[in-house]
C-alpha cells in the first residue's frame, strides 16, 4: 500500500518550470530512487515534500493525510525526515547534540520543567540519549559522538545527517545524494547502511541520487525525471535500458 | 589531561562533570560568599554592579549567542525592568511581587518585539531593535506621569517586609543570589529541547524546520525569555543607580551589553561572566590609568568609549572566541603541554553550505 501519493504535482519559478505535473506513489517498505540529469527538479520534489515550497498545483498525501497544507516544522512531527544534498548540520555543536535535536518533535516537557529541569525532564533526556545511542551504534558514529561537527571530514558529515534524521524515527527518509562527496568506499559502506536502515527499521526511503551502481543495488524502484517531467517509472534493469531515460542523459 | 570515565548518560547531562570543576566552583563560591569581610563598600557595589551586568549579559547571549538573533536594543528592556519596578515600588507593591513583574513584563514586550522581528535576522534584525530602543527612550522621556519624564523618577530602597537590602552587603548578596538563579535556570534550558532548539536555529534554519522546529514559535521564546532576564537585571540596576533617568538607558548601554557578550565569547555562559567582568571593571580601570596619564592625553573627550569600541574591533579581529575562547585555547596549551600544536585551533573556511532558502 502506498505510503506517500503525489498527484499532477507543478511547481514554477517565474516561467521555469521545475517540476510539471509529476505524479507517483511510494510504497511501504520501498527504497524508492529519483535519478535524472542535473536541474531535472529531483531536489525541488523533495522540497516539496518536505514541504520548504508550497507546490503550485497538485497535492501530496502522506499516510492518507493531505500535506499540501501543513506547516513545515509539522512535517517532522508527521514522520518524515530528510537530509539536504551539501549537509546542513549544526555546525557549532557536537554530533551527540545534533542527534538530540532530531529527537525534538519527541519532546514531552514544557519550558517551566526544563527550566526548573525537574525529574522527568532528566528522564525524558536519559530517553533521548538511548534513543540517539541506538542511531549511533546503527552507523557506527561512536568515535565521533563529542566532535564539532566543524571539524569533522565530509564523509562523517554525511553520516552524522542521516543519522540526524533517523533520531526523529521517521516513517520516510528523504535522502538527497547521499552519496556525494564520498569515496568508493564509503559509498559502498553507504550502501549497507541504506539496507539496514530499510530492513531493521523498517524505514521507508526516497534517495535522490546520481550514482547508479549505488541505485541499482538498493533501490526496489527507480523513477526517472527530466526537465521536470516524469519519464519512467520502473525496475533498476528497466530503467536503465529505458529508451526515454537514455535519450535524457545521451541526447538523441 | 583528564580522562573521564563514564559509566551513566547522567555524567553527559549533570552540570558538573567532574570532581575538578565541582571543586572549583565550590571554592569560587566560598570566595564570593566571604569576599565581604575582606573588601570594601566601593568594591562590594562595583561587583554587584559586575553581577547585575552579567544578569543581563545572560539574556542577550540567550538571544545573540544561542538563538544568532543580534540585538542592539537591549537597554530599553533594561529600562522597562528598571522603570517598572521602581513604579511598582512607588504605588506601595512589596518588592519581590514587583521585581516578579518587571521580569514578567519586559519578558512580555520583547515576546512581542519578537513577532515582528521574525521576517528579519542579521544586521536588519539589529537596526529593528535599536528602532526600538529608540522609541522606548522617547517614551521614557515623555510619558511623565509614569516615568517622570527628564526630571527621572527616584528608585525606594529595596526592603522585603521591615527587612532593609539597601545597605551594600545585603544587596551584593541578593545581587550574588539572583544571578546564581538565573546561572541555574540559563543552564538548565541550555541542557534540554528547548535550548538545543534555539542553538539549532543559530546554525541552520532550514534544518531546524525540517527538524520539526517552530521557528516563529523558538525566535518569539527566545526573545521573551531574553528580555525577561535584562528586565530582570534593569529592576536591580534601578537601586544601584537610585535614580532613574531617560539618559541611564541610551544607545551606549545596547552597545555596552552586545560588547560585554561578544567580548566575553559568544554561545557560552562562562562567557557573559568573564564579559560583564570586563564591561564592569574596565571603567575603573580606565579612571585608574587617567591618573598616570599626561593630562593632554586624560583630558581627551570621549576616551572611554573610543577605548570600548577599539576594544570590540581588536577581539572582532584577533578572538572571535572572545575571553572565553582565549582562555580554553590557553588551558588546552598548558593540557597537552610539550605536545601542543599551532595550529590545533587554527580557524578553517568551509564552504560545503546549501545556499539560503529566502
């Protein structure tokens, strides 16, 4: 059954249009790939699903909800999270911190009981900390858990970003390039980690991505966008071999 | 170097970390708690005015070092503290109701301020909130029948019952007291959702939304859990001056408190101290240095603050960090010692963000 709906979905820019009528759904336990050459408004339908843009015609729902409207910091709370393609961390703090503020739309306390931090303030934190130790052992972040995240090489950044998300237990990851900027071997440890996510957690994913070896060896479906247009809609195998797909990244 | 061993996430939550540091600030307690046998009634005031300063410094760092929202108008929240108070003392209200609602109710204006301040961060948010300032001092001077207008107002003796705090010993004691809390509950907010909630904003916008943070909602908070603690600071500063005119509350003061956290070092607490340390005492010590100077040079007009804003460029230019930031480099130094290397805190330009989403 289908997790997230988009129907006929536009988004415009003055007389660009970024994404034009783009309609798809995602299934439940799916790891579901958008790919396409650059500018083909793969980045601008996740923020539209996470709601940063208010699409210009068309509508998402997301479990059987209409998101079109809901404000974005209620887009956390709903159950999806993502990450951005350059890495928008916090960059002054420490990666622990960073993680605890994924858990935010878990809080259960009020201003008057953090200030006073009374007991179940301390309990709630103690909960935060097991739950972000968990992410932590799940991406094996551990040597990095009290650096800055300033000081820290590109590669762990990315990591730090996906496990940022998942401190929010999202029912839907949106990640944007998750490989970008890594090495083979990361990429391949990346890999790995997607499957986990997908199978131990039971996350649903949609990846935004580039590298198709990376796609084909993750993802259950792949769709494939050009010029803001949905071209195809498939299998890994099937897409790659599209006619339409090929003629977007090759020309004619 | 010190190692910890850590056996309980407790260790990472509790506001001392260690022995050493429960030790330290135990003796700095047991120094404050005794330094009245030793100084003088003119140290003790200008300590209390030290602490009163660092009251206030405690809510701007909330607003500029934690929640990156820079304000050039604290001042007029001091003034709203101050002015309400000694109002409310007037009409005869005891003096802890009254000091509760001169926090309450600069907490209240600067949550409105806040409002119309959320479309703007930067340098259009500081000249927003001078604009602010601005209009408060006018306010000041010409609401007469509250404030009194130029003539100013005289400020009662603070007493709790027939209980008198005026004299120097007691009010430095509820000065020491009073910013103790405050140091207690800053920490506390630091430590959970919320404050890490405003320190998300700081860094990230989009990522603090995409986070389930409510921005207007935080930025709002952030500006009233600020201004109630520089209102807070204004009703005690009201009895250290006495009397209250609109020219205690000027431009000057805003810059004052903006240099006092950045001087200090920004996005730490220890920084508002080592700050107000500095706002506090460096005027004394330039009446100090006065004395020694040729008089063509002592008697040049404005020379105090000519010497605070070379300071603020000098520490813009060579400490962003500020106080706090020289003094961790200068602990670590001394931590790793014969292995220390130059260019541990060098700084380094990254330039991997996302382009801003307006």
């Amino acid at each position: 059954m289908s997790l997230l709906a988009a129907n006929n979905l536009s988004l415009s820019f003055g007389g660009v249009h970024a994404v034009e009528d783009v309609s798809f759904s995602v299934n439940k336990g799916e790891v579901f790939s958008i790919i396409g050459p650059n500018g083909a408004g793969k980045t601008t339908l996740f923020n539209l699903i996470s709601r940063i843009y208010d699409a210009s015609t068309g509508s998402i729902r997301f479990n059987e909800q209409d998101i079109s409207q809901v404000p974005t910091h209620r887009i956390a709370e709903l159950g999806i999270a993502r990450t951005f393609q350059n890495t928008e961390l916090f960059e002054q703090e420490t990666v622990l911190r960073n993680l605890l503020i994924g858990q935010h739309v878990h809080r259960r306390t009020n201003l008057l009981q953090e200030f006073l931090f009374l007991p179940s303030v301390r309990q709630q934190e103690l909960r935060f900390r097991k739950d972000v130790e968990d992410v932590i052992d799940l991406l094996d972040l551990q040597h990095y858990r009290h650096q800055v995240i300033a000081n820290l090489p590109y590669g762990v950044r990315k990591m730090v970003e996906v496990a940022r998300a998942l401190c929010l237990k999202p029912r839907l990851l949106l990640l944007d390039e998750p490989s970008s900027g890594l090495n083979p071997e990361e990429t391949e440890d990346l890999s790995f980690q997607i499957e986990d996510i997908n199978e131990e957690l039971g996350t649903t994913i949609i990846m935004v991505e580039h590298d198709m070896n990376l796609v084909s060896r993750t993802s259950t479906r792949v769709m494939a966008l050009a010029d803001g247009k949905l071209i195809a809609v498939g299998s890994p195998v099937e897409i790659q071999q599209h006619p339409e797909v090929l003629k977007a990244y090759l020309g004619e | 170097m010190r190692f910890i061993k850590k056996t309980h996430y407790n260790q990472d939550i509790q506001l001392f970390k260690h022995q050493g540091q429960l030790f330290w600030y135990g003796a700095l307690g047991v120094a404050l708690l005794l330094s009245p046998l030793v100084l003088s009634d003119f140290y003790l005031g200008e300590l209390s005015l030290v602490f009163i300063y660092a009251i206030a410094g405690i809510g701007l760092m909330l607003l500029t070092g934690y929640t990156g929202l820079v304000s050039l108008g604290h001042a007029a929240f001091l003034a709203i503290g101050a002015y309400t108070h000694a109002y409310l003392l007037a009409q005869g209200w005891p003096f802890p109701v009254s000091i509760l609602c001169a926090t309450l109710l600069s907490s209240l204006v600067g949550a409105i301020i806040g409002i119309p301040a959320l479309r703007m961060t930067g340098i259009y948010l500081a000249v927003a909130t001078l604009a602010f300032a601005i209009i408060v001092e006018q306010v000041l001077s010409h609401w007469v029948s509250v404030t009194g207008g130029f003539r100013g107002m005289a400020v009662e003796l603070p007493s709790i019952g027939s209980f008198s705090l005026d004299d120097s010993v007691t009010f430095y004691f509820l000065c020491l007291f009073i910013l103790t809390g405050c140091l207690f509950l800053a920490l506390n907010l630091l430590r959970t959702s919320t404050g890490r909630a405003m320190t998300a904003i700081r860094d990230s916008e989009i990522s603090a939304q995409s986070m389930g943070i409510h921005l207007a909602y935080t930025k709002t908070l952030a500006f009233g859990i600020s201004a109630g603690f520089t209102g807070l600071a204004g009703s005690l500063l009201a009895h250290k001056i006495g009397y209250l005119a609109p020219d205690s509350f000027t431009l000057l003061i805003s810059i004052q408190l903006l240099l006092m956290v950045v001087v200090g070092g920004l996005g730490s607490l220890h920084g508002v101290i080592y700050g107000a340390l500095f706002i506090g005492l460096l005027p004394q010590g330039l009446a100090l240095l006065r004395d020694t100077l040729p008089p063509a040079l002592a008697q040049i007009p404005g020379l105090e603050p000519g010497i605070f804003g070379l300071i603020l460029v000098l520490v813009l230019i060579y400490e962003p960090q500020g106080i706090y930031g020289r003094w961790l480099k200068i602990r670590s130094y001394f931590e790793e010692f014969p292995l220390y290397r130059k260019a541990t805190h060098k700084r380094q330009r990254s330039y991997l963000r996302t382009e801003r989403l307006k």
